[in-house]
C-alpha cells in the first residue's frame, strides 16, 4: 500500500473512533484508529416467520494505537453477541489497547 492510501485509510480510521460507529474504542493514552462491523446471520430460531425478526449478529472491531505511529493493533470479534460491533466489540479492544500503552 502506497504511503498516501495508508494516511487516507488511518485517516478514516481515526474517523470511525472520533465520530462515527467506533466511538466506544477511545482510549485516553492515544489516538485510535478502528473500524467496526455487524454481520447479520439470519433470524434467531422461532422468529424466521416474524415480520421483523430478531437477527443473530456477529460483531467485530479492528483498531490500532496510536494512529500516527501504531505500537500496537487489536481485533476483536464476538459470535451471537448482544449488539453492533461499536456497541459491544470496540469497548473490548479499547480496553486491550489500554492495558497495553
């Protein structure tokens, strides 16, 4: 990857943990730069005939510290969690990030 696209991905990265889905991944200790995810696997069992069923979720956080010169990355990922990947999956990794700087 060209050192532009690099600063540009960060960039949005950064993005994502200041402002966006990902906000629950900040840390004091440095900037972070993370992106989340929600995969929605299908209706939980029993409601594949609701009109709006509760869907199985598998939710995820990539992130890395500090954004200008990364010491550390982290990806998280949880099966059937309870919420969204910036709800449930960030607070996990801002944690190990944490810990870890």
């Amino acid at each position: 990857m060209s050192p532009k696209i690099a600063s540009e991905l960060t960039e949005l990265m950064v993005g994502v943990v200041t402002g966006g889905t990902g906000t629950a991944g900040a840390i004091s200790e440095a900037q972070v730069a993370g992106k989340t995810g929600t995969a929605e696997l299908g209706p939980v069992p029993g409601q594949e005939n609701s009109p709006e069923p509760e869907q199985i979720k598998d939710a995820w956080f990539a992130a890395f510290a500090p954004a200008e010169k990364p010491q550390l990355a982290v990806g998280v990922l949880l099966v059937e969690a309870e919420a969204a990947g910036g709800e449930v999956a960030a607070p996990v990794a801002a944690e190990v990030l944490s810990a870890g700087l």
